[in-house]
C-alpha cells in the first residue's frame, strides 16, 4: 500500500527515526541533529535503499525549513530587531561579504569561470539555519552571547539568500536558456511579498481572531498551517523562496495577540519536519563520490569548514566575544548550509553549472553539515578540559534590577490593575488570556495581552517563564487556577508564584501545592469597606482600625486551622450541608471573639504561607 510516491512501509521507517533517534542520540550524547543524519545515510539509497528518491524526499522535508522560518519571524518583533540591527546588518553582512569575496577568490584561482566561482562563493558563504538552530538550542547556547550573535548572522543569511536566488538565475550562460528572472518576474515576485505583507497586516490576525471566538483549537492549528502552505504556493508561484514568504509572515504577527497560541500550535509540527529534513539530508549524501574521490571531496570540505571559521572567528572577536565564544561561534557556523541546495537546483536550472559540479557541491556541503555536531562536541570537550572554570563571559548578560519580566495568567479586572500597576512602573510583563474579546479590548488602550492558555506547557515555555522574576495567576475559575499553579510549580520549582483565590477551600487547595502568596479576591476589598462603615456608624478611627485588624488575624487564624483538617473524608462527604453552615458559623465566631468590645486578637496563624489574606 502506498501514499502517494512513498509506501506506508516507508512512512513506518521514517515515524520510527524521528521516535527513536532522537532520544537515543540525547542518551549517547552526540545531539539529536547528527542521530537524524546518520539515518538518513543508513536507510538512503546508497546502504539499506528502503529510499532511493532523496532528492524529492528533501524538497518534501524543506517544509520544516519553512515553518522553522516562520517561527524565527514570529519571534522576531519589530522592536527586537531594531535592536539586533548592529549584530544583523554588521556582523551578518560581514561574514556574507567577506565569505563570498574570499571564496570567489579561490575559486577563480583554481582556473573555473568566473560564473561558477561567483555561484560557489555566494551559495557556500551561507551556513544552515536548521542545523545551527537546533544544535545550540539541544546545547542550551541561543542565549549565550556566542548563540545570539550566530542567530543574528543566521538571520541576514536567510534574508540575503533570497537576492542570490534571484541573482544566480541572472547568471546564466549566453547561448542557453535565457535568466530565468524576467522584468516580469521581477514584478511578479514584489507582488507576491506585497501580497504576503498584506494579508499578514490586515487578514491573517482578524482571522485568528475569529477562530479564537469559537474556542475550536484545532481551528486554530490548522489556519496557522494552511497559513504558511498557502504562502508557500505564492512564493513559489513567483519563483520566490517558500522560507522568506514564510519569515515575512511570521515577523507581521510578532505582535498579534495570538503569537504564543500560534507558535504553541505550530512548534511540534516543525520539530518533526525539522527531523524529516535531516534525514533527508543524510539520504541526500552520495557515497560514491566519497568512495571515487575522497581525497578532492575532503579537502574541499575542510578548506571551506577552516576558511569560514577563520572569517567567522574574527567577525565574533570584533563583535564582542571572547576567545572562548568567538571559537564555538566560528565551529557552529562554518559549515554549507540548506539554501545551498536551493541555488544549486537554480544554477543547474540556469545553465551556470554541471550537474557534475552541482552533485560535488551538495556532498561537500553535506559533509560539512554531518561533520558540524561532531566538531561542536570536540570544541566543546576540549574546552572543557583546558578550562574548566574560566571565561564565564561565555554566559547570558546579568539582566538588570528591573530586567525580569512578570508573567500574568488572565487579565481580567484583577489580572488588569496588576498590568497598570507594573506598566506605570516601566517593569516588563507578559499576559497570557483566553478570551479574544478581552484581548481586543485591551489591547486598544496600549495593553500587552497574549491569546494562550497558562495550562499549557508549550504557551509557558513560549512566554519564556523559566526567564520571568514572578508568576501571577489571576483567572477566576479555581480549578482551572489550581491546574496552572500544578504546572508552574512541577516545572519551576523556584519561580514565586501569586495567586488570586476564589474562596477559603481554594486557599487550602493552593497551599497544598505549597503556594506562598494567596490572595483572596474580595477579602482586602470587603474589609476595607467594614472600616468605613463602621466609622460611619460612629466609632472612632483608631477603634474600627482595631476591630477590623482583630477580624483579619482571627479570620487568618482560622484559615489555617480549618486547613488541618479540610480533606478529611468524613467531612468532605458533608460538604454541603458544612458549606451552608459556614457563614453562620463564622458570623458565630465573630460575636464571641468580641470583637465590637474592641479586643483585639494577637494569636498569630501557623505559618503555611508568607502571604494569605
């Protein structure tokens, strides 16, 4: 049985690579990017032959390529990369530049045509986004400054890869098919970008908005993926990288309310397809050209690998890095990367190069990527053995007294006057709502509101938590706040977590996940009102100021002794009938405290949480 051009046998063999390799690459610690490679090498067509089609198994799997650009761009705000100009125009355009120019150079002394060395230093200046991506994310590296300069650079080479499409089909010889980027297909190509910035401005977040209403998720995951195969078909209409439609897409909903839900939604879908393009990479490898010619495929490898890091290794040093970093930047970048095969299938196409020339290129920069996890694993032993302790430099920026930001999960009305108070005091903070008519509406008035649901791990990690100086849980339904305090706890531990409580059994439900800071949403609010009234009523400020502190420690008092004893069977089979009791009792317990005969109460609660009004 088939499906399509691949038998369910194969669709078998590649569900058990991505289920398998990965963490049994993780267990021998050799990186789950190299554990696809070598699968690819070994279920390709040139060992096991359970696939002999690489070439069409790649461009299926460049659709993780795709959505890993979409990603970047959706996490990529317009104000992040006003930041980041300096290391992406700067270091980017540097190592591009000076890569191609030096490559050109070489190549032109080895007596090939000025054409073909042209290509050659253009499509090998790049590196591969998804293979340095992912390496230092399993590293732990993106947010060591060594990481996020390699992702800026990253960055230009994905921007600047779609000019060199363009230009290397210009390249074509006289006397074969003409450039394959027409007038007309210039202008076919600004429209369809127009196109895609248009509907990324103005339709794609007013859809979502319309999706989220119906509370539908699936809906929603799917609009995201329809989203980005539908750019994919326009780019490609126009003769455009599917990758660039799909970051431009990306970047216009960087601000959408709707980004965590979006990228939550699409994040597993790319890891897989992500997977699936590896292993087609390692299918890709031609082992005969190893075996005919290993000392040229070799040596081409390793001259591009040591010319790249050299030139890599000294824009890190000019940028800011220590020895240290700059050296692992060089080792994570140096290799060829994926839209290296794109230009190949373009020049080949255009007449610029050989099928014999574009086959060498895609084994050297195959090899190159293979070999790219196992020098990162090198580097990284043998700086570990020369210095073991030193060069902390290697590490994030210590952020500032006001850099952590506060996550708030529900901006309702009291989720809201928490957001003011932060935003009057410039301390970032990330909200995180449900509700889309909600989100709306704030937003118009300047507020920062994300679509997500806090009880999802995936919108936590999206809304970067594990970086958040404190956690607030504001939504007012208990059982949906106990199931976020379960997952916030379980995941970090050390984060404090805040947290709105509907009514005394949900205090003693939040203090059994060992919740600290519990406030009861209307408890501050009504004794504040008893005050007033009882000045009203004729008692003196310093008198009802007593009273009401009397009621709040003995109401505290209480608090924590009912929790002693609020899970009880027994009592819990009669929790109706205790719960219509309650208020009498309380009302009871008041009267005999004496507290109108302005005695005030000085026992102090145990001590189960630092905060629990």
């Amino acid at each position: 049985m088939t499906l399509g051009n691949i038998s369910l046998f194969q669709i078998a063999i590649l569900l058990a690579s991505a289920a398998l390799i990965a963490p049994l690459a993780k267990y021998f610690r050799i990186g789950a990017v190299l554990g696809y490679l070598f699968a690819g090498v070994i279920i390709g067509p040139f060992v096991l032959r359970i696939f002999t089609d690489a070439e069409k198994m790649l461009h299926v799997a460049e659709f993780g390529v795709v959505l890993l650009l979409f990603l970047i761009g959706l996490e990529l705000r317009p104000q992040r990369l006003f930041a980041m100009r300096k290391s992406v125009i700067g270091a980017g355009g540097t190592q591009v530049l000076v890569s191609a120019l030096i490559l050109f150079a070489m190549m032109l002394a080895a007596q090939y045509n000025w054409r073909i060395a042209l290509f050659t230093g253009l499509a090998l200046a790049l590196s591969s986004t998804a293979m340095v991506l992912q390496v230092l994310k399993e590293q732990g590296e993106l947010e060591h400054r060594h990481g996020r300069l390699g992702f800026a650079v990253l960055l230009f080479q994905d921007i600047a890869a779609i000019p060199m499409i363009a230009f290397v089909g210009l390249l074509a010889v006289s006397g074969g098919e003409q450039a394959t980027m027409t007038w007309y297909g210039a202008t076919k190509a600004l429209g369809a970008i127009c196109l895609v910035i248009l509907a990324g401005r103005y339709v794609l977040g007013f859809v979502f908005h319309l999706i989220a209403k119906t509370g539908v998720s699936e809906a929603m995951t799917a609009f995201a993926l329809l989203t980005i195969v539908v750019i994919e078909i326009i780019m490609k209409s126009a003769g455009l990288s599917p990758a660039l439609g799909a970051f431009i897409a990306g970047a216009l909903l960087a601000d959408s309310a709707y980004r965590h839900e979006i990228e939550a939604d699409i994040k597993p879908f790319e890891s897989l397809l992500l997977g699936m393009f590896f292993v087609a990479v390692g299918m890709s490898l031609d082992l005969r050209l190893i075996t005919e010619i290993p000392g040229t495929i070799i040596l081409a490898a390793t001259i591009l690998m040591v010319t790249k890091g050299i030139i890599l290794f000294f824009t890190g040093r000019y940028f800011g890095l220590n020895v240290k970093s700059a050296r692992r930047f060089s080792v994570a970048l140096a290799q060829g990367g994926e839209f290296a095969f794109v230009l190949t299938t373009t020049a080949l196409a255009a007449f610029v190069i050989t099928r014999d020339f574009a086959s060498k290129v895609n084994v050297v920069v195959t090899l190159t990527m293979v070999a790219t996890p196992l020098l990162m694993l090198a580097e990284g032993w043998l700086s570990a053995r020369a210095a073991p302790a030193a060069d902390t430099d290697d590490k994030h920026d210590d952020m500032p007294d006001q850099g952590g930001h506060v996550v708030i999960a529900g901006l309702g009305r009291f989720g809201q006057i928490i957001a003011r108070v932060l935003a009057a005091r410039k301390i970032p903070f990330t909200a995180l709502d449900g509700d889309p008519t909600q989100i709306e509406i704030v937003r118009k008035f300047g507020g920062k509101v994300y679509f997500g649901d806090a009880s999802r791990q995936d919108i936590l990690d999206a809304a970067q938590v594990s970086k958040a100086r404190a956690f607030v849980v504001c939504v007012s339904n208990p059982q949906a706040s106990l199931k976020i305090v379960e997952l916030v706890r379980k995941k970090y531990p050390d984060l404090p977590i805040y947290v709105r409580a509907r009514d005394r059994n949900h205090v003693h439900q939040l203090m059994d996940h060992g919740v600290e800071h519990i406030m009861r949403e209307t408890f501050l609010s009504a004794v504040e009102m008893s005050r007033r009234v009882l000045l009203e009523a004729g008692l003196g400020r310093e008198e009802a100021a007593r009273t009401i502190k009397a009621f709040a420690n003995g109401d505290r008092a209480r608090l924590y002794d009912d929790y002693q004893h609020y899970s009880d069977v027994q009592k819990m089979a009669e929790s109706a009938k205790r719960h219509a009791q309650e208020l009498s009792d309380l009302f009871t317990t008041d009267a005999d405290a004496g507290l109108a005969e302005d005695q005030p109460n000085n026992d102090k609660p145990r001590r189960r949480s630092r905060q629990a009004r």
